[in-house]
C-alpha cells in the first residue's frame, strides 16, 4: 500500500484566485457570506469589491494566499493524495467529474486511481 493515498470528496468547494494561485478550501471549512444579504446592507460604489474582501477575511486563515483576486462556491469533485493517520497531503484539485479527477491522479502526481501506487497490476 502506498503512503499517500487517493482522496476524492465532492461538495460545495470555495475557489480563491490570488498572489499564490488557486486554492480550493473543502467543503464544511467555512462559509462565505450570502451576498445577497451583504449588498442589502453595503452602503458604497463597489458592492462586489466590498464583498470580494469580506468573504476572503473569512477564509483567510485556509489559503496560501495573501491577496484575493476572485472568490466563488463551486460544487465539484475534489482530488488529493493524502497519507492517512498523517498530516501529509497535497493541495486539493477541483473537477466537475470523478472521472477527471482519477484522470487528474494518473497524469500529474502518476499514480493508480484506486490503490495510489505508481505501479500497481489493481486496475
């Protein structure tokens, strides 16, 4: 059995685009603000910078990043190689389908899908 192993979730990702690239933050981390709320009660020109700043205040402390150009919710299947029982893992990929995410695991990090070994004769 390998050490790192395939993780695949899906669910309602946060997608922060900023100075240190995309960060995807798992689902039931943390929310984001309604916007709708939030521009019900924004008192100012810039309604989605004012937003785009508050809900990066609140997922802050789970991303590389230091700035925010974008921030959105997606639903999506999310893909990383962690070693269970450790705290060893790669950062999360975000995909419509599980099926680019088991492509996403033989192309990039060059692993089998199902067992994480990089020679594998399971599938």
């Amino acid at each position: 059995m390998a050490f790192m192993q395939p993780d695949i979730q899906f669910g309602d990702w946060i997608e922060v685009d900023g100075n240190a690239g995309t960060d995807y933050i798992p689902p039931g981390f943390v929310s984001l603000p309604d916007y709708a709320e939030f521009a019900a009660s924004y008192d100012g020109d810039d309604v989605d910078g004012a937003y785009r700043d508050a809900a990066f205040a609140a997922v802050a402390d789970y991303t590389e990043n230091r700035e925010c150009y974008s921030i959105s919710e997606r639903k999506g299947y999310g893909v990383r190689l962690s070693a269970p029982g450790y705290m060893d893992c790669t950062d999360w990929s975000v995909f419509d389908t599980e099926a680019e995410c088991r492509d996403h695991l033989v192309e990039f990090w060059e692993v089998c899908p199902d067992c994480g070994e990089d020679e594998c004769d399971c599938g």
